[in-house]
C-alpha cells in the first residue's frame, strides 16, 4: 500500500515533467563557402622593365600564363604599374583582366615579327575563343601609328603597308590594337585606346 507521502513525493517528481513544452526539431546549421577573392599579378615581378626600348613580351605573357585556371576560378587581374612596356602580341587567356593603370601604357612594337604570322591575327592584345576577359586600369594601349605613316598628306597620310612580304594583300597591311575573336563576357572600359596603325 502506497502512503500519501510517497504519492506526494511521486507528484513533485512527475510535475516538472508533466509542464515541459514539446522538443522542437532542431534547425540545420548552413555553411556558407566564401567566394575565392581575385589574383592580383604584377608583370614588374615578372622581369617586365616598362622603359619603352626593351621588349616586355616575355614577362607579360609569363604574367598572364601564371594566372590561376583551377576551379574556382575568379577574375586574375594582371597589372601593370605606371611604365612603358613595349610588347609584340600578347594573348590573354579566361578570366584575365588586364589592368593598366594609370601612368602606364602598352606599347605595340612596330616590326613584322612583332606579330603572329596570319595577317588576320595582328594585334597587339589578342584573345581567342575565351570568355571573361577585359582590359581597364585608366591607362593606354598605343599602337605607335605615327610611326607607320610614310608621308603625311592633310587628306590621307601615305602608310606603311606590309604587302610586299606576301603576309598580306593590299595597302592597309598593319597590325591592329586590339582583338576580341570568339570570345564571350568582353568588357573594355576605363582604358584609351591610341594611334592605332590601322582601324578596320
């Protein structure tokens, strides 16, 4: 037989639990995955000079070649601190952003052999069949045009014409300053674009 002592006991034990609110479910915890922050390369720290005489081409491109194609991929931006820095063609690859800063110019060279042997292919920034690229910074791309010209005319200057060597038919046979070939997401902003040696 159980004695009212007990029975009060068992009540003060049983009550607390009696009052208790239903377990809720337990809410997932999300984990957010940052975003990979874009590369920032220096073509100066690899080998570029930006004196205007010397050619850059070689640390440029190694600048451009060095940049990060792993997922995830973000923009690389390639920058080139105020210089001059003379360069034959230089080919960008996806997600690469040339940034020219201002204070800085690329330098189209002006020999022949500055540029890839199919006339269709002569500029001095090329891009084929990429995506996500763009050239900014508030620099310049120069493509010395003035030193193509043979004889000025105030109705049309007398121009260089890379014809005779057979890389090229007709009289506007000069490289251009920029190329966007194939290619998908371009954008060209902040940046001059000057004395090209030929515009078409």
């Amino acid at each position: 037989m159980t004695t009212p002592i007990l029975q009060l006991i068992f009540l003060l034990i049983l009550s607390p639990l009696r009052q208790l609110p239903p377990s809720k479910p337990a809410t997932p915890t999300r984990i957010q995955v940052p975003h990979p922050l874009p590369t920032t390369l220096s073509v100066t720290d690899f080998g570029a000079i930006g004196d205007g005489i010397h050619y850059d081409t070689e640390a440029i491109q190694s600048t451009i070649n060095s940049c990060p194609t792993t997922p995830p991929t973000k923009t690389c931006h390639v920058n080139f601190p105020p210089g001059i820095y003379l360069t034959a063609t230089i080919h960008l690859k996806s997600n690469v952003v040339l940034n020219i800063q201002e204070g800085a110019t690329l330098l189209g060279g002006t020999k022949l052999e500055d540029y890839p042997k199919e006339f269709n292919r002569w500029y001095v920034v090329l891009a084929e069949n990429v995506s996500d690229v763009g050239i900014t910074g508030g620099g310049v791309v120069d493509g010395q045009g003035l030193k193509f010209v043979m004889r000025f005319n105030e109705r049309k200057n007398v121009m260089v014409s890379w014809n005779s060597t057979g890389a090229c038919l007709g009289d506007e046979c000069r490289p251009r300053l920029v190329g966007f070939i194939g290619c998908t997401n371009v954008k060209v902003w902040n940046v001059r674009l000057s004395e090209p040696a030929y515009w078409w």
